[in-house]
C-alpha cells in the first residue's frame, strides 16, 4: 500500500504535527494506521555498529512491549539492525529514508526494505526517486525525531549523526535514553556527552516500557538457563576469545576449551562475534 | 665417420629420450652446423664445444662436422647438449666407441670445465625407466642424478678427464653417495613453533593443518602474528616420504632450483610469493611450460600472505589446483600437465585499514568498503578452505614476559604428534589415491569416517543452530576426522565434532 498524507490531513502523525517545521507532506509505503503512530521510539545509532551494540539491541528489544513503534533511518549498521529487531521480535517499525520514496537507499538492504513495506511502513518527505543529499539527512532525523515520544541511542560517537537526532528531539521536548558503554570504546563518548547534559541512562527495555506505561514482563531470561560451567561464569562477567579462556583456564588445552564453547553455544548460553563470545 | 651419443629433451614433466649423431665429413666447406629444431641455446653450443676442445689442448677438427639432433621435430632447448656433443666428437676423432647404454648430459663452460646443469634428476628417472644404466653429469650433478639409486653415475669434471675416461686412460670414479644425511634446503624462513607466543587456537588450528594437509585461513588485524604462525608450520611438519620426495625432487630438478651437490630434498617446500606475482607466475607458463607456484608448492605449504591483496585472477586461478592436486598449462605448441596438491596457508585482514574487530583500535572503513574487500575472498576459494581462525592481537604484556616456557607442548612433542597423526592416514588411505583426510571426496566420507556415539546428532544439531550449508558439514567431518586422528581414536566422537565447528567459515557468510 503506498499513497501520501498532508499536514492537514486527520491522518496525519499527532506528534508530528507539534515539531517546529513539520513536513507537508509526507509519502509512504506499507502499513499505514493509527496504531503505528502511538508508542514510537526512534533508534539512532552508529553506521559502524560494534558486537557490542548488536547484542545491546537484542537484550533491550527482546524486552519491549509488542505495542512499541521502533522508528529509525534505514542507514545501515545500528539503523538497519534495529528495524531487523523489531521485525524479529515482532514490534511495529517505521523506516524514514533521506532520499525519494521510491529509492532503496541503501540498495543493498533490499531484504530488508521489502520485508518493512509487508510488515511495517516506509516513510518520506521526497517524492519519486529522488537522490539522498548531504542536506536531507537532517530533515530525515528531524521526522525521525518527530514522530517519537523517546530517541534511544545506542552507539554514537561524538560529533556524530546521531547526536544531531537526540539534541534535535530534545529540543521537541522529546526524552532521550542512551545504553552505557565501554568507556574504551570511541562509540561511547557521544553518550557520555548527552547523558550529561539531559539524557537518561537505561539498561533494560522495561524502563522504556514504564516509559510509555505499558506493563510488560516480557520473555527473557527463559532460555539463559544457569549452566555451573566454569567458563560460562567467566564469560558472565567479560566476554573472552578462546586464547583469553585458556589463559584462565591453563590446565584445560585448546581443543578442550573449543569443544565446551562449541557446546553452549549450541545450547544458546554463549553467542559468538568475531572470534569473542559473550555470554547471552 | 658418424658416431651416435644418446641424450635427453624436456618438455614440462616429460622427458624424450634424443640421439645426438655426430658426422665428421672431409668433404665440403670445413665448419660445424647443428641441425634438428635446435633452439639458441644449443645452437650456442657449437661456440662453447669448439672454445672447451681448444682450451682443453684438443685439436678441433678442420673438417666438415655436422650435429643432428634426432628426433627432428621435438623442439630442444637447454644448454646440456654441450656434453652429448663433444662426447661424439671426441669418439669421432679419436676413434674410440661410445660407452654402451650410457645417457650423456651437461653443459660445457670455455675452460673445458662442466657447469652445474638443471634436470639432471629428470635425466636419471629417464635412464631407470629405459634400462640405460650408465649416466654422465657434471660433478656437482652427481648427487642429484645418482639419488634415485640404480644407476652408475660418472660426475665428469672437464673434457680432459673424459677423454681420459674414454680412451680408457684414467677412468672417472663412479659416483657413490657417501652421506645420506638429510637435506636441509628448504630452511631458510621459519620461526620455530614454540616461540609463538599466545595465539593459542591458531597455533592449535596449525596443527590440525599440519597433520591432516587441510588448508587454512587466518584472519586478523595487522600485528596480530599470522605471518609468523604460518611461517611456524616448517618446525612441526613431517619430512616428505620417499615418493613424495621423488616428486618434489622432480619438479625442482626440472627448474634448476637445486644447488650442486645436493640429492634428494627432503624437507617440505615452503613457498609465500608476493600478491603481486603475475598468474603465470602462479599456475605456470611459457612457450615451453614451466611451473609455478603452485606446482613449486607441491606436497608443501603455499603461504598466501595479505591474500585479498592478490589479484583476482590469481585467486581465482587457484581453483583447479586445490580441486584435483593437478594443473594443465596449455600453450599453442605444447601443453604440460604439473602436479600441485599443497596445503594452502591463507592470511588477510578483516577490512581494507585491518583494524576490524581489533580491540584496540577503531576501524575506519565504510561497510561497504568492507564489503566489497570481502567479496574477493567469497565464493569458490573460500570453500575450499577447511580451517577458518581469527587472530587477534596478542597482549604486550605476554610478549615482554618470557612465558615460552608455559606451553606443556614441547616441540618435539607436537611434532612426533604431527608425524604420527600422518602416519595413521598413510596406513587408512594405503589402498586410495590420497595422503591426507583433506582429500577425502565427501563420496568417501561414509567409508572414512565413522562415528561414535553421539557424535553424528551432534553434528546434525550443530548444522542446525549455526545455519551451516551442506559443503560446511563435509568441511567439519574431515576436520574432526583429523582431530580424532590426533587423538588417535578410530570414530569421531561428540568432542572432535564440537571442536571442529570453531573452525568452520564465520567471516563470509
């Protein structure tokens, strides 16, 4: 389904409507209703996301009210990683593209692009397929900012896009909530920044559903069972290569180690990014 | 007066047996002409014959002398037809007969001296194989021609000694090998396995690489030490068997990459050409075929430094050999067939600037840059790669401690380990084709590998929770067969299946 909406339209995005310079008209594809609208929480982050943020967007996704709007940018890396989530853990998504309505960019995410339109929405303040610019991705944070209640960052860096989305929404009057970091990690100074300036420090996604008043437990913790194996409980407190383990562990030898990992692994105890496993 | 010297031609691996008939005529311009497809450097031969004789004290016949090359039609080349030809002139003019299944081969330097030829060990399997017992080389040839043993070889030092030896005067010594020693030839480049600090699941991978010929790829930032784990495969390795070794022998003998005075090698070769060799230069080529580095690698190690820095043909280029062990270098006149069953030792970085992943430094390449620098590496290659390990960057703090001494893995240990794990699949594979389990043809995996309780369910587990493809559940039964190997069990059982998984391809999915 694709069509378009004026700001005069009773359509129209309520939330919106309250920015500064709201778009005129905004074109869309996909599901577009009332509740998508309600409950948004746009997602901004890093192109370049780490294992780290990756793993942040499944634990907090993974405990998010099915009546959540995740709405971010369709840049790949955090943006693109967030819709997949939501899509994963079946939470409404709107993806805001910089460029005209009838432009995959970026083209590689065409998957994913697809399965937005069928299960979620498409919005743009272009028409046809006009190109992204260096100008319009602003304009596009400021929709995304827009449309939701509350901007969460997960990995920025400073003087990042992302940053630009969350002093933007906090200017709406919109709150911001960002996810603690390494502090060795370039990703994290960004949040640093905000968090000391006005933003809120969340670990969990039920902050967030508190947030928006909606009461949900959730479904975590059911699969992370208590393993007494030594190495999971290391890997509770640092995530570690193999070669790291066996420094802890000197009388197992390495096949050892990589037969145990391979096991809760398997058992979805562990899961592995780049050589470093990471206890779920 | 015509007198009949046999000699040899090579043509790729081939070798033809050649008649040099020499025909001393006193009739017509006085002169020496060599006929017979003869390329420049044997036509060169009449200038080195003539000057060798002179300085020699011989007196070179004022005659008409013609030289033919027979068969007319085989192209010849190579400078080793100095000695086949003084030898018929030399029995020509002093009237003496030619010894009797004899192979002649050399080339003559203007003092009367004989140099270091190539191919001479190519030259001593044409003699065993056509019952011609009686071989002559150059002195510091001796070695090489006499090491498949069975033949009487005469290492002839200058033209004088051999028409001593062939009037009967002074008669050369035949060549015995005294010292049987092994070779160390190879061992130039290695960094002893032990000294490799940290880096403890690549080093483990090495070993399962060494021990059953799978090929490996390290990925991993720069510094991370995967150029010196590879280089340590040389110091667990086993030596080459005495086939292999005869194959090897064969195809360094062919490129005039064996030194004077040296036999059979015995080492594994070890080769690491630069990513910007040409893709002759790694498959083989020339109007008159020669291999290339992948034949050079043949029974050893290709090591593929910064390997998605190769060119694309290059990789490419790579599949036949890694498929069948064989490469056919075909060119208008000739086409030669080199064989070429390495194990291949890959390196690369995750991403174009390295630092992908690295702990502690940040990336600074776009993902589609990453893409696109992993899209070289995907595909075809890739599959063929049984072993896939990340590398990351060893801790300062482990390199300036000395903890050498913390591994409980002595090297003689991983190496009698190595050695032994090669000779269970000797005794397995006797009857087939092949000499390690990464040649195992996933058709032969059902005869192969057997499993153990549980093992097969796990496996079957395994494929489900990681999203492996079917050729990624063949990668890891041939790898858990070598592991079991090295543990010396007959059926895979659940822990080789489990350690096997850390291997499999993560990076290109």
């Amino acid at each position: 389904m694709a069509g378009e909406v004026n700001d005069f339209d009773t359509s129209y995005p309520k939330m919106l409507r309250q920015i500064p310079s709201p778009p005129k008209k905004l074109y869309y594809k996909g599901k577009f209703n009332k509740e998508i609208f309600e409950n948004c929480l746009a997602v901004v982050g890093s192109r370049k996301m780490s294992p780290y943020g990756e793993r942040v967007l499944e634990k907090i996704f993974s405990t998010l009210a099915p009546e959540i709007t995740i709405v971010s940018g369709f840049m790949y890396g955090v943006d693109a990683e967030a819709h997949r989530k939501a899509l994963k853990f079946g939470l409404r998504t709107i993806a805001v593209m910089p460029c005209g309505i009838d432009l995959i960019h970026p083209e590689g995410q065409k998957n994913l692009y697809e399965e937005i339109v069928s299960k979620g929405l498409i919005l743009s303040e272009f028409d046809g397929v006009f190109e992204p610019k260096l100008w319009t991705y602003p304009r596009r944070n400021r929709i995304v900012a827009g449309l939701s209640m509350a901007v969460l960052v997960i990995e920025a860096a400073s003087e990042s896009g992302s940053l630009i989305t969350a002093r933007m929404a906090h200017s709406f009057g919109r709150d911001v909530f960002v996810v603690p970091g390494s502090i060795f990690s370039e990703l994290n100074s960004g949040k640093v920044q905000i968090s000391n300036e006005f933003a809120k420090t969340i670990d969990s996604g039920f902050s967030i559903n508190k947030f928006f008043n909606l009461n949900y437990t959730g479904k975590l913790s059911e699969e992370c069972k208590i393993n007494n194996s030594e190495i999971l409980n290391y890997l509770r407190s640092i995530p570690m290569t193999i070669d790291d383990l066996k420094k802890q562990f000197p009388n197992k030898d390495i096949s050892q180690i990589s037969t145990e990992v391979t096991l809760l692994t398997m058992n979805k105890h562990i899961v592995e990014r780049d050589g470093v496993f990471y206890a779920c | 007066m015509l007198v009949k010297v046999k000699s040899i031609a090579n043509r790729g691996m081939q070798t033809f047996g050649v008649d040099v008939e020499v025909n001393i005529s006193n009739r017509g311009i006085p002169g020496l002409e060599i006929v017979g497809l003869a390329d420049k450097s044997v036509a060169e031969s009449r200038d080195r014959v003539k000057t060798a004789f002179q300085n020699s004290g011989l007196q070179f016949p004022n005659k008409k002398i013609t030289i033919n090359l027979a068969p007319a039609d085989l192209n010849k080349e190579g400078s080793f037809y100095d000695l086949p030809i003084a030898t018929g002139l030399i029995c020509a003019l002093l009237e003496v007969p030619v010894p009797e299944c004899s192979l002649f081969f050399g080339e003559l330097s203007f003092d009367g001296s004989l140099r270091h030829t190539k191919s001479s060990f190519l030259l001593s399997l044409y003699a065993k194989e056509n019952n011609l017992n009686t071989i002559f080389v150059p002195q510091s040839c001796a070695k090489e021609a006499a090491s498949i043993g069975g033949l009487s070889v005469y290492g002839v030092e200058d033209l004088s000694s051999l028409v001593d030896h062939l009037t009967g005067k002074n008669l050369i010594e035949k060549y015995c090998n005294l010292d049987s020693e092994n070779e160390a030839y190879f061992d130039k480049d290695s960094s002893e396995y032990n000294y490799v600090v940290g880096q403890g699941q690549a080093k483990r991978a090495l070993q399962i690489c060494a021990s059953g010929g799978h090929n490996l790829i390290m990925i991993g930032p720069p510094g991370s030490g995967k150029t010196m784990v590879a280089k340590s495969i040389n110091s667990i390795i086993p030596d080459l068997s005495e086939e292999e070794s005869i194959e090897v022998t064969k195809i360094y003998s062919l490129v005039g990459k064996i030194p004077p005075n040296f036999g059979l090698l015995k080492k594994r070769p070890f080769r690491s050409p630069h990513h910007t060799i040409s893709y002759a230069g790694m498959v083989g080529g020339g109007n008159n075929p020669m291999p290339g580095e992948v034949t050079l690698a043949h029974r050893g190690i290709l090591f593929m430094d910064e390997f998605s820095e190769f060119s694309r043909q290059v990789i490419e280029s790579l599949r036949q050999p890694l498929e069948n062990g064989k490469i056919t270098v075909s060119r208008s006149r000739f086409s030669a067939e080199f064989p070429c069953r390495f194990t291949l030792i890959a390196s690369s970085n995750p991403c174009p600037c390295g630092f992908y992943g690295d702990p502690n430094h940040q990336c600074t390449c776009t993902e589609n840059k990453i893409k696109n620098y992993r899209a070289k590496l995907s595909g075809p290659i890739l599959d063929r790669i049984d072993i896939h390990v990340n590398v990351l960057p060893v801790e300062k703090k482990l390199l300036i401690k000395d903890s050498f001494s913390s591994s409980n893995e002595t090297l003689d240990f991983i190496k009698n380990k190595v050695a032994n794990t090669r000779l269970i699949q000797q005794k397995r594979f006797k009857d087939e084709k092949i000499f390690t389990n990464s040649e195992i043809a996933n058709s032969q995996i059902d005869k192969f590998c057997s499993f153990g309780e549980g093992a097969k369910r796990l496996l079957e587990q395994a494929i489900d929770a990681y999203c492996l493809s079917a050729r990624a559940y063949f990668k890891i039964i041939r790898v858990a067969r070598t592991i079991a190997d090295l543990d010396e069990k007959s059926d895979i059982e659940i822990n080789h299946i489990a350690e096997a998984v850390q291997y499999r391809s993560k990076f290109f999915l």
